[in-house]
C-alpha cells in the first residue's frame, strides 16, 4: 500500500514555495507520490484565471524530473468544489488499494466544508490541512473539531515566494530567477501567460482588494483615481500613479504589531518620533511590504508610499500627487476639501502647503509630535512660495 497525496490548488503558476511546500509534505509524512490537481477555484474570489491549459503545462515543466509528483489529469478542470468530492472518489478507484491524502491549504477550507457535504469524505481519504501562522493553526483547530482525528493539521513557515508575487513580476516585465523554474519562467515569457495590457493594475487592485475592507478599499480606488487625474494635469505616469494610489494603504488594516514586526525584519529602525506616532507605520511597512511581498519595484511608487503620510523635503512631484490625492479622493470630507481639490488642480505645492498646515495643526491640537520630514517639507515650501512672491513683486516693480 502506498500514501498518495492529492493537492488542490490553482497553481497560476506553480512556483519554488509549491515544491518545496510538497517536497516537505513527502519527507514528513511519508507520502509516496503527490498528484497535483488543478482547480479553477481560489482562495481569491477575483482571481482571473489564464488557461487550464497554460497552468497544467507549467505544472509538467515544474515537475518533470521530480518522479514522485504527478499531474492529476481530470476530464474537466472543476469550477465547483462538489466536484472535488467525484475527483477524490475517482482518484480512489484508480489506487484503490492506496491511502490517499486530500492536501488542503488554511485559505481553501471551503473545500473541505463543501466536499464533506457531499458524503463522507473520510471513508476515503485523510485530510491534510497547511497552515503558515500561529493565527491560522488556531482558527484551524477550533473549526475542524466536527471531523475528529481525520484532519491533520501541518504548519508550515510563510515564504515570500507566491503565485501573487510571480505574477506581478511578469506584469512589471522582471524576471522571477529563484522564485519559479527556468523552464516555467521560459514558458511563461514565451507565450506571454502574464504580460497582457492593464495586467500590473489588474494584480495591484486584487491585491489590494483582497486585504482590506470594502470601506478601505473603496478609498484606495478613489485615491488611486485622484492620482491618475492630478499625473495627467502634471504630466506624470498616470498608470504609475494609479497603482501607487491602490497600494498605498495596503497594510493599514494589519494591527500594530504586525506592523512592527515587517519594519523590524527589514532591519529599519524606527525614530522616537516614529516610535510615538503608530499612524505613520503602514507608509514605512507598505512600502516595504510592497516590495518584499508583491514584487514592486518601481523606487517611485515605493517612495510615494513611504512618504505618503509625512511628506518629505524635496519631494518629487511624483510623490506630492499620491500624497495630495490620498488628501482630495472623492471620499475625504473634511470642511476645507472642495478648496484643497481646487487648488491642487492649478498648484500642487500650494496644495501640499495648505495640507501641511492643517496637518500640522491638528497634530499640534492633539498634543501628538510632529515627524522632522514634515517639518522639514513645510519649511522648504514656505521659503519656496516667498521666494516666489518675491520674483513676481521684482517684475512688477
Ligand atoms: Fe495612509
Ligand atoms: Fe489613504
């Protein structure tokens, strides 16, 4: 009798973390031989899928030395989880005299739900189910109770190698050496499986939907929206700036310490300033995240991210919209906006001045401290527009 896994992903694409993931998975448990199914069904619900096809040969390539993995070919590729229930059931006829293991990550439990409501699933199958943090163990725990000893649950340490991450990297044209197989890499470049049109904002805004709440979100689209209007007034990358103003926010909803720890682990000290002020964070962990978790590599949308909470002296102007729309997007109601959103179209220093301002008063009123790269940005505007009234008081004299 042999113990075969059977692991159910999209693999869009297949990348080093599924191999290792399953190389693993073989050691530990002493699996025999794992076939790999491909679903049509993602942890993301947004998640727009290239061809079964594109996928299943990147799995072959992926696997081809490897002898003990194996690509599940299914007749259909399975839009709804209760044919994961038929599969398994199949898959079973073929080895019957086989132990067979369902291998299920934390994030598609819904599988496991909806395959148990179809029959018993356990009269054939074990379940293992992978979990990457402490969160998700415990959350795991408590909801696989109802199955007893059947579901085992494996943790496993979060990589930053993801499908996510690969596939930004080929929207933003950059190779994926050491995240994904030569072999996928080429097949991937060659017939172009990432690279259409709109395929960077499309993965940004996906990524950025998928980790925020729909009132957060909705504000990324609005700031994201304001950018793209302000780069086109002042001839700047209005695709660019886009994607800055969708990620700007994106690691605001993680809590504090969460925060701290993605700053710490890129080995960046915080100032005591930073230390008191917990609002500036997700500027400092969101570009940081952007990079090291999506694969972002553009400096300018980084910096944009980073300094979008407390502006910097000499900004670029790149910088100023994404700061300036994070303050006008359609969202934001404060009293002095309608003025702000003018302004900002005619003069965006004087915009970002009249922001600081208030920003400054506020933080001032609240007895909070103020960061030096805000004052620092404050001042230099302030001898900036004096020195400019100056010149146009010497023309008119
Ligand atoms: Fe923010
Ligand atoms: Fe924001």
């Amino acid at each position: 009798m042999s113990n075969i896994g059977v692991f159910i992903q999209v693999f869009n694409p297949i990348h080093n973390g599924h191999m290792l993931l399953m190389n693993k998975l073989k050691d530990k448990l002493g699996l025999d031989k794992i076939l790999l199914v491909l679903s049509n069904i993602s942890r993301n619900k947004y998640e727009q899928l290239p061809l079964i096809e594109d996928r299943r040969n990147m799995c072959r390539l992926a696997t081809k030395n490897c002898e003990r993995f194996e690509i599940y070919d299914s007749e259909k590729n399975f839009k709804d989880s209760g044919q994961i229930f038929n599969i398994l059931q199949k898959i079973k006829n073929k080895f019957y005299f086989d132990g067979l293991h369902l291998i299920i990550e934390y994030g598609l439990m819904i599988f496991l739900n909806l395959c148990y409501a179809c029959g018993n699933i356990f009269n054939f199958a074990s379940i293992i189910l992978i979990v990457f943090s402490q969160e998700e163990y415990l959350s795991a725990k408590k909801k696989i109770k109802k199955f007893g000893k059947n579901v085992v649950i494996v943790k496993f340490e979060m990589s930053n190698i993801s499908s996510e991450y690969a596939r930004i990297r080929f929207a933003q044209g950059l190779s994926c050496f050491g995240y994904l197989n030569s072999d996928v890499e080429k097949y991937v470049l060659k017939n172009g499986v990432y690279c259409q049109k709109g395929a960077l904002f499309r993965e940004c805004f996906d990524a950025s939907r998928n980790r925020l709440s729909v009132k957060r979100f909705t504000h990324c689209q609005m700031v994201a929206k304001a950018a793209k209007g302000l780069a086109k007034i002042y001839h700047e990358d209005e695709k660019k700036a886009e994607i800055a103003g969708i990620l700007h926010d994106i690691v605001k909803e993680k809590d504090k310490k969460s925060l701290l720890r993605i700053i710490q682990d890129e080995g960046k000290v915080l100032s005591p300033v930073e230390k008191s002020s917990p609002k500036i964070w997700h500027a400092i962990a969101g570009a940081i995240y952007c990079k090291k978790w999506l694969g972002i590599e553009s400096q300018e949308i980084l910096n944009a991210i980073l300094y979008h909470t407390t502006a910097r002296e000499n900004m670029t102007k790149f910088e100023k919209i994404i700061y300036i729309a994070d303050c006008i997007s359609d969202d934001r109601k404060y009293g002095e906006v309608d003025f702000e959103r003018k302004l900002a179209k005619s003069d965006l220093d004087m915009a970002l001045l009249f922001h600081l301002k208030l920003s400054i008063k506020q933080l001032c009123e609240k007895n909070c401290s103020i960061h030096p790269a805000t004052i620092d940005c404050y001042n230099q505007l302030c001898h900036n527009f004096k020195k400019k009234c100056k010149e146009q008081g010497d023309k008119l004299e």
